[in-house]
C-alpha cells in the first residue's frame, strides 16, 4: 500500500516535474512513459498495464474534466453521480470506486448528499476497512488487520 501511494511522486520526480499534470500524461509517447514506469524501480507491479491505464486516465480527465482531477467531484450535485463517474475511470471497478468515494469524503472533505450511502460499508463512520480510514499508523494496522480477516473468512467460506 504504502508503495502504490508513493509512485505518483516518483513519477513526478522522474519526469522532473513538482506536480504531475494529466496533459502531459496524456500527451506523452506511450514507449516512453512505460520505460519511465519500468524504473528501476517499477512503479508498479505490473509497470506497462499502468503506464497504459494511467494515460488512458488522463486522456479522460482531459477530455471530460479539463484536465483536473478535481473536477470530477466540484460539482457532483449528489454521492450517486460522483460515483457513476469515478466508475468510469479507467481501472476502476465499482470496489474502487467506493473506496475512492470515502476517502475522499472521509479524507478530502469532497461531501456530496448521500456520498457515506453511495460508498457503501467504506463510507460508515469509525469503519477500519480500507484506505479511506488509515490517518495514521494505528489505522493502518486496523484496516491491515480487518483485510486478513476477510482473507481467512474467504478462506474457510472456500473450504466448507
């Protein structure tokens, strides 16, 4: 986790920048942006599949947003429709896109009416069970706890 949360600052600092710009992302040769990917080190495990999906992402945001992430959410009227559009993000599955939801509700202030039902389980106050909820290192080791309870849960649901 910690990992995937430091690559967008690696990636700016290979690509020499303070801030990562979606229009240069999305402008960028695809070759050259999964080399700058590829590292050493990767940016992520898979380092060509996210080299594609995060160009795709920002050709999105380019041309839907303007180029801004945060327009996205600026004037989502309510957590339905920020929703609808964080799922249709490249790379995101609808998981993914609650979680994004709470954290930015949770995290960012971004409350749109109705964002804690939209984002199901993850947007429940005092929850532990995902990013959305870690703030510091005691909620890491609540949300990391929680996720191997469901591993083993899954597990022995599997076995029976």
């Amino acid at each position: 986790m910690e990992r995937a949360f430091g690559a967008p600052r690696l990636l700016a600092d290979r690509l020499g920048v303070d801030a990562l710009d979606a229009r240069q992302l999305a402008g960028m040769d695809a070759e050259e942006l999964t080399r700058v990917f590829q590292g050493p080190p990767a940016l992520h495990r898979y380092p060509g599949s996210m080299a594609g999906r995060t160009q795709e992402l920002c050709r999105l945001l380019v041309k839907r947003y303007d180029g801004r992430p945060e327009n996205l959410w600026a004037d989502a009227p309510d957590g339905a429709t920020l929703l609808r559009r964080l799922n249709e993000l490249p790379g995101f599955g609808a998981q993914k896109s609650r979680i994004f939801l709470a954290l930015l509700g949770k995290q960012y202030g971004v409350a749109p009416p109705g964002w804690r039902e939209a984002a199901g389980d993850y947007g429940l106050d005092g929850s532990r069970r995902s990013v959305a909820d870690i703030t510091g290192p005691e909620s890491l080791t609540e949300v990391r706890a929680f996720k191997q309870e469901q591993k083993q849960a899954a597990r022995a649901a599997k076995q029976k």
